[in-house]
C-alpha cells in the first residue's frame, strides 16, 4: 500500500507513520510505504489538497476530518494536523481496529483480507474533548494516556496538579 504526504508538518508526518505502522500489521504480507506517489491513500490538510470548501465557517480551533477511499486509494484529510491523525484513527476504526486502554495491550489490531471503501465527512461537536488524570501518575502512564487520547478522537490532556505524584 502507498501512502502519500502532502503536507511538512509534524503532526500530519506522524499521521502518516501511524498509518502505515497499524496497515502493516493489518496486512503483514503486503509492503507499505509513505512518500510522494501518484497513487495509493493521500494525506494531508484540506488546503494541501484542494478540498477547503468541505464544511463553511470552520475555524483552526473546529476539528474537521474528510476521509474518502476506495480500496487503496483515496484521501484522508482534516482541516488541521491534529485534525488530519484523527482522520488517520477514524480510517482505521473503519477498517475494525479498536483502542481499548492506553499501551499495546489495549490495542485490537485485526488481520484482514482488504480495506473496506470509507466516505465521510465529520465536524467534531465540541471543540475540547479531553481527559484528567488525577492523584499519583507515573511519566508513562501520562505519556500512555496521551498517545492514546487522539486514538478515541480526543484533543487534550490534562493533569489535576502539578506535581502528579
């Protein structure tokens, strides 16, 4: 599978890692690559893309995410980088994976045939959508928690005080 970045953000490159990381465990036979191709699954901002006329009146702070594929081909986008590995996440929800609980364990990373063909197109109905965690926390569980969060489509963290411990 081929997947395209058009976009030199950080975010919306680590979207294209994730991808690529859960397409290959879910196709361990296949080679997966990110680059500047033709074909395959582009990712990247609704302006990179020229589909800025999705949704009227958002603004950077809105989470929009556009995902339109046929087989192994097509595009998945947001209208932010935080907006676009959402998207990213919402794909692969798609295609039966499931997060459970922060870390590895927590993970459901089925083994399928092919991609199922996704189409939609979705404003986020609240702007911050996050999670607390309170009383003693380690630097992993913080670190767990927040890698999970964009998993569940949320978009903050926060810790009670600061000194968690």
């Amino acid at each position: 599978m081929k997947i395209s970045v058009y976009s030199n953000e950080e975010t919306v490159m680590y979207a294209a890692m994730e991808l690529k990381k859960y397409l290959k465990m879910m196709f361990p036979d296949k080679n997966t690559s990110v680059g500047a191709f033709d074909k395959g699954i582009k990712i990247g901002c609704f302006n990179e893309l020229d589909i800025d006329d999705i949704v009227d009146n958002i603004s950077q702070d809105d989470d929009v995410i556009c995902i339109k594929t046929v087989g192994e081909s097509g595009v998945i986008s947001g209208n932010n980088p935080r907006s676009v590995l959402l998207a990213v996440y919402e794909y692969l929800r798609r295609q039966g994976c499931r997060w459970l609980f922060p870390g590895v364990d927590g993970e459901y990373i089925p083994v399928i045939d092919s991609v199922k063909d996704v189409s939609t197109i979705y404003k986020f109905p609240f702007k911050v959508r996050g999670q607390c965690i309170e009383g003693a926390v380690s630097v992993q569980n913080v670190l767990a928690a927040i890698d999970f969060a964009p998993k569940i489509g949320l978009n903050s963290y926060m810790l009670e005080c600061y000194s968690p411990y």
